[in-house]
C-alpha cells in the first residue's frame, strides 16, 4: 500500500521544476501527473482482481510490480509531458496489483469490525509514508535533478518485491480460487453492482476520494506558492498526513466498540460543518496560511476516521469474490475520484475557493449515500430470507 503513497507524494516539490524542464506554460497541467497515475491504478485494478482470485495474491503482485519498473523507466526517460504522462500511467497499472492485494489480503483472514481495525491499520500505512515522502522528494531536489525520484522509485519497490518473495505467504488457497473467465467476471461485475449497500458506500468512496484528489492536485500551488511557503511545503504535508495517520490508528482503536458507521457519520458531518464555516469566512476576510491548514488539518483528521470504515463496509458482504469486488469497488471509485479530483484541481485560480467548494459538496452527498447504504442494510438484514 505504501507504494502507492510515496508514488504520489515524493513527486509533488518537483511540479515547478518539472513545469520549467518539460516547457509546461500552465502549472495546472502538471497535476497531470498525480491523475495519470490515479488512472492507471483504476484501469488496472480491473484486471489484477479477477487474476488475483484465478492464480492467487502473490503471482499477481510479481507481475504487477515488473509492469511499475517500466512505467517508472519511461517516466526517467520522459523528454515532454505527455511522454511523463504515459508513465506514469503505466506506474498506475503497476501498482494496482498491491494495492488490490492489500485489500484482498485482509478480506481473505478477516470480517467485520476486525477487518475495520485492520484496514483502519493498513491505511494508517498508506498515509504514514506522505509524512515523508514530499521531504524525500525535497532533500533530493537538493543534490540532483527531478528525475532522481524516479530512481528512488525504483529502489523503493524493488525492496518491497524482495519483501514479499522473502517474507509474505500466500492468503488465497488453490481450492477457493475462483477461475478467470469472462463470464465468471461479469457476474462478479452484476452481484456487487447488485448489492445496493456496497454500490452506494462504492459511490461515497468515490468522493470523498475526490476530495483529497483535489487537494493533492492543488496543495502544492495553495501552499508552496500561493502562501509563499517555499520549502517548508514537504513540513507541512507531512504534518496533515501525519495528523491522517494518527487519525486512522484511532478509529481502530475505536470501531470495534463504536461501530463502523457511527464514527464515518460523524466524521461527514465535520468535513460539512467546518467546509461551510471556511466557505464563509472567505467571503469577508483575506486567507492566511494557518487558517488554510487549521481547516486542512480538519479534513485530514476526518479521512482517518473514513477511509477504513468505508471499504470495509463495502467489502464486508463480498467476501466470496474479495479479488473482483476489490476491483470493481477500487477501479469505479477511483474512476469517480479521478474525474472529481482532476475538476477540482483544475479550477485552482489562486484561491482556496475550488478545495473548500468541492468539500462541501462532495461530503454533504457522500454523507446522505453512507446513510443511505446502511438503511437498506438494516432493512435487508430485518427481511428473513
């Protein structure tokens, strides 16, 4: 999962430089890079699901992990954005595998509330490594060219792919594989799609994703440029994320005793209250660059006691095909994300208008779906069948 993160975030101090060396005039078009590989991972989750429930979880990951080593090679060799672009989308592809397999891997040993504290964990690694990764990016800036990151890229995953030869068993036993055929997939495709529950927590994760898309996409000109707050930018990302990370620890703490829709509920309602409440007060004071991160900050601490309880919520009914419910659910919501991430991040027009608008929209629907989900699974679980 931590691939994943680092994939995104060490590249973020390098947009300006990257805009300058590749002859990029507008530098929002270099948020590109963030929703090409975005891209990349929901059209390739389609495909390394179903083949993680035919062949298995580990296979799938070696594979997987080859294609990343390729986009990561176009990406050094890029010589204009577009050529970057296509790299990093075949990085997308390369790092659907784990991020399928972190997913399916839980879902194979656990349910419930227990699945909820252990993704709660897992996520927590997933933001963990933004906390350092924009200053890995950072220090690099400082002793070589942009391209170097790539290189650490590199490295990075060829210690994970040694990690997982050497020390991570196998989760999915032959006799539950699940063979791939085109058919066996579209049903897999009809019965999650089906489920009303798991489609409508598919379609909140979809924006709340969105959010922190958009935001990603645009913190780098909010922060570094707009606020003026040049290298201190990888500080104060690694402080939100952090703050994310410890966010996530405590919702798995707390979901077994609260529950994983109570504590998502309430966490909506802080990302609309405090959404609203900034939303206003731009329209009568001038933006500093505290104010900017205190209501971040809330964002942030709010995802941690999301993330988790979502996709276990939609996974929890589908644990008799994790591989290809882990795809369709991670491929249709990033797909979603993308698209609203991507919208959000090209309005930036040197404000903070566009991130706050998009957090009050996109968290007021994403709260009304979530209770909507678990209506209609109190109402199916109440129906004897």
């Amino acid at each position: 999962m931590s691939l994943v993160a680092i994939s995104i975030d060490a590249l973020l101090p390098a947009f300006g430089v990257m805009a300058s060396a590749l002859d990029v005039s507008d530098p929002n078009r270099v948020q590109l890079v963030i929703s090409a590989l975005f891209l990349g991972l929901a059209m390739g989750q389609l495909v390394c699901g179903p083949l993680s429930d035919a062949f298995g979880r580990k296979p799938v990951l070696f594979v997987a992990l080859s294609v990343y080593f390729v986009g990561t090679v176009v990406c050094y060799l890029a010589s204009s954005l577009e050529m970057l672009l296509l790299g990093r989308w075949i990085q997308g592809l390369g790092v659907a595998g784990p991020n399928i397999a972190a997913v399916s891997l839980v879902r194979d040993r656990y349910k419930g509330r227990e699945m909820a504290r252990i993704m709660s964990l897992v996520m927590m690694i997933f933001i963990m490594v933004p906390t350092l990764a924009p200053a890995l990016g950072q220090a690099i800036l400082l002793i070589a060219d942009w391209r170097a990151i790539f290189v650490l890229y590199f490295i990075y995953a060829m210690l994970i792919l040694g990690w997982i030869y050497c020390r991570l068993s196998e989760s999915l036993p032959a006799d539950k594989r699940i063979p791939f055929r085109a058919a066996r997939l579209a049903a897999g495709f009809r019965e999650v799609l089906s489920n009303r529950s798991t489609t409508s927590l598919m379609v909140c994760m979809g924006m709340v994703f969105g959010c922190l898309i958009g935001y990603i996409n645009s913190c780098q000109q909010i922060i570094q440029v707009q606020f003026g707050a040049g290298k201190m930018f990888s500080v104060y990302f690694g402080m939100l994320a952090l703050l994310l990370g410890v966010s996530s620890m405590c919702n798995s703490r707390l979901v077994e005793r609260l529950g994983m829709h109570f504590i998502a509920s309430r966490a909506f309602s802080m990302i609309v209250v405090s959404s609203f409440t900034f939303l206003v007060l731009q329209q009568f004071i001038d933006i500093t660059l505290w104010m900017f991160l205190l209501y971040a900050a809330t964002l942030f601490g709010s995802f941690g006691f999301i993330f988790g309880n979502l996709n276990a919520m939609a996974m929890e009914p589908m644990g008799h095909l994790a591989g290809i419910a882990s795809a369709v659910i991670g491929s249709t919501s990033s797909l979603m994300s993308i698209s609203l991430g991507t919208l959000i991040g090209q309005l930036y027009d040197g404000s903070v208008m566009p991130i706050t608008t998009g957090a009050l929209i996109l968290g007021s629907l994403a709260w009304l779906l979530l209770q909507y989900a678990n209506g209609h699974k109190q109402l199916s679980e109440s129906v004897p069948s």
